[in-house]
C-alpha cells in the first residue's frame, strides 16, 4: 500500500463523489469525481420535509460542486488534477460497461443556474474527448433526479442505450420516470411514464438489466398483495405474551421442562 497527498489548492477534497477510475497505458491512474467546495449546511440546517422552501433556504444549506479529473503517477508520488467543469453537479456515473475502464462520457443531474448552487433539476452530458457538453432541463417546477444509464439491447457503444431519471413535478406533487437518448440528451425526453406517486426528490436508486430484476405485472401483484397481507399480521406477530419467556418457552411448561429444579 502507498499512500500519495493530494496537493492542497485551498478547497478540501474530503467529499469526493468518484465517477469511474482506470489505469492509462502508462500507468498512471485516472479518476474523474464531483468535488464539493465546503460541507453546506450553512446558516439553518432541518430535517423536516421539506427542508428548503426556498432557493435561498437550498443554497444555504447545499456546498458548491463541481467536476474534476485527477491523475495519479504511482512511480513519482505525485497528483495532479483539472477541472472539467464548474457547474452545479450532482450523481455523476458512466456506462456501467465502461467501470474501471476508459469512459469517454459522464452524465449528471445539473442545477439550472451554471455554476451557481441549485437543487438537481436537468440532465448533462460531457464529451471528455471533444469537450462537447450537452443538456436537458425541464420546466421550472421539474426537478430530476440522479440519471442512470441503461444498455440497449444490441447496441454495444458507450453512448448507444438510454439515460433514466426520476422526475418531480413541484407544481403538482407527482413523480414520472423520464426517459432520454444517452446519445442526444439535448432532444429531452422520449418517454415520460407517470409513476402514480410521489417519489421525493433526491431519491435515487441503479438499473438492473439482469431477469432477476425483470418482474411481470402478475409477480408484482403478487408481491404488493403478500406485503400488504404481512402489514396486516403484524400486530398479531408483534403481541406481547404475558406467559412468554425471553428463553422461547411459557412459564406455564417451566416444570415440565425442568422439573424438581424450579
């Protein structure tokens, strides 16, 4: 194990939020990660939703982010690192095809003020090797959440799936699942899908792409109706027996258990 210092440039590196990291040919390691400028929580901080009301309740209450690439040369000890972009970030990840390997895209939930701090609201796209950035943003009352790529079948490319987000519509209180182009993330949405509820926003979860995770309408059903009838039991499951024991045995079967010895 070696251990190499980060050169301080006046701003911590305490809460990197690491994208993807591969070994280059040359041995150097190359990580990319949304830096935070300071730890937030300024002058209020709650935990009652909602927690910020306002944009000035946010931003008090949120750290300045942005994207930068690091490199490390193990043989020198030394660590250099660029900015990519200075933009409110949040939730950057690749092609999970592209873990621990070269990627040439990032994508990320982005505020709609450039680099001032705002909450996630649109969706971006870096071209690492072009240096092309592209966006999304919805209204001014839609918030997305964290992007997550999905692979389309038959599509091998780093950029030829799908980009998924959940959507929360502020004006309304409801929530969509928005689907884009990870290849044209500027086009927005190809489908939006109504989740039927309201999922929070900041909520954010992974794509599974295996069959394990590929459950029918009918195996749904069946799992909702098996959760709801366990929530019913449970206060039954969950009754406290004057005559029970911490050893798993009523008091009543003492003696027949142990006999002369009570």
């Amino acid at each position: 194990m070696k251990t190499i210092e980060i050169p301080f440039d006046g701003m911590a590196e305490a809460n990197l939020q690491i994208i993807n990291s591969y070994d280059s040919e040359d041995g150097t390691i190359i990580f990319d990660a949304l830096r935070s400028a300071d730890s937030g929580g300024g002058s209020k901080s709650s935990t009652q939703w909602p927690w910020a009301s306002t944009l000035g309740d946010f931003q008090n209450m949120s750290s300045k982010k942005s994207l930068w690439r690091y490199e490390v040369n193990p043989k020198k000890g030394l660590v250099s690192k660029d900015c990519i972009s200075q933009d409110q970030l949040y939730f950057g990840v690749v092609n999970p095809n592209t873990s621990a390997q070269k990627h040439r895209y990032i994508y990320a939930a982005a505020g709609a003020m450039g680099e001032g701090v705002a909450p996630p609201q649109g969706i971006t796209r870096f071209d690492l090797d072009t240096g092309a950035r592209e966006s999304w943003f919805p209204e001014s009352y839609e918030f997305c959440g964290e992007p997550m790529y999905a692979e389309r079948r038959g599509d091998d490319s780093e950029d030829g799936g799908y980009i998924l987000s959940t959507l929360f519509n502020g004006k309304d209180e409801s929530s969509e699942l928005v689907v884009l182009k990870a290849n044209d993330v500027a086009a927005g949405p190809i489908a939006r899908v109504p989740i039927g509820i309201a999922v929070p926003h900041g909520f954010h979860g992974c794509f599974a792409s295996t069959d394990d995770a590929n459950w029918t309408y009918e195996q749904i059903e069946r799992r909702a109706k098996l959760a709801d009838k366990m929530e019913t039991r449970g206060s039954m499951w969950n009754e406290v027996k004057s005559d029970f024991s911490g050893l798993g045995l009523r008091f009543d079967d003492m003696e027949e258990y142990f006999g002369d010895l009570m």
